[in-house]
C-alpha cells in the first residue's frame, strides 16, 4: 500500500465516523433571521408535535426531524442532513477513488469468460 491509498483511506474512515455520529437530530430553534421575517409562521411537526425551522423534514426511520434533510441512509446509520452533508459528501468521494483503485480485476471479470484462466471460469 502506498501513501496516496493510506491517506484517502485515513480520509475515508474520518469522514464515515464524522457523518455517523453527528448529531442530525438537533434543530436550531432560535434563528435570528426568521424573527425579522414578515409573517413568518412556526411550523410543527405533526409527529414530533415540535416547532421545526424551515426546510426540516421528518424522518420516519429515525423518528426524529431533520434540518435540510437528504435522505436516510443505511450504510451509515444515520440521516444527512446540514450538519453532516460535507462528511457525507467527502466520505461517498474518497470511497468510490479506493473502490475504482484497488478493485479494478473485478470490473473485468465480466468482459473475459475464457476457460483457460481459472479466474474466470464459472464451475459451481
Ligand atoms: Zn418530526
Ligand atoms: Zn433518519
């Protein structure tokens, strides 16, 4: 392994446990821009029955709202949102350069059925 692959490997780890385990969960309930808005309304969730800020969305998994919710995602657990999009972004990056670097030979798998090499021959 050469020191470009362990650093974005280091890079990968840092930003899957940065975007795991931030805390999506917790709104910003006084903005101080909203409070000069002209007839701006406090919305609630239904299913919290909380004040949320604006662009937060309910997460059914979780069961908790979400500022500038993405989407829930399984492999890390937890939901993106404002507080871990750039994580999440970074951590999606870094994966797909070590994936497209060290497997490479699977990509090519499906190209080449030859009998001859035993890599690719598909005796079960
Ligand atoms: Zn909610
Ligand atoms: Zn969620």
């Amino acid at each position: 392994m050469n020191n470009f692959m362990f650093l974005i490997m280091l890079l990968d780890c840092l930003a899957f446990f940065i975007c795991t385990f931030t805390n999506v969960h917790e709104l910003e309930q006084d903005l101080p821009y909203l409070k000069e808005v002209v007839g701006f309304k406090k919305t609630y969730c239904k299913k919290c029955s909380n004040y949320k800020p604006e662009r937060t969305h309910h997460c059914s998994v979780c069961d908790k709202c979400v500022q500038k919710m993405d989407h829930h995602c399984p492999w890390i657990v937890n939901c993106v949102g404002q507080r871990n999009h750039k994580s999440f972004l970074l951590f999606t990056i870094y994966s797909m350069v070590i994936f497209s670097i060290t497997n490479k030979p699977i990509f090519s798998l499906g190209l080449s059925f030859s009998s001859s090499d035993p890599m690719t021959t598909t005796n079960f």
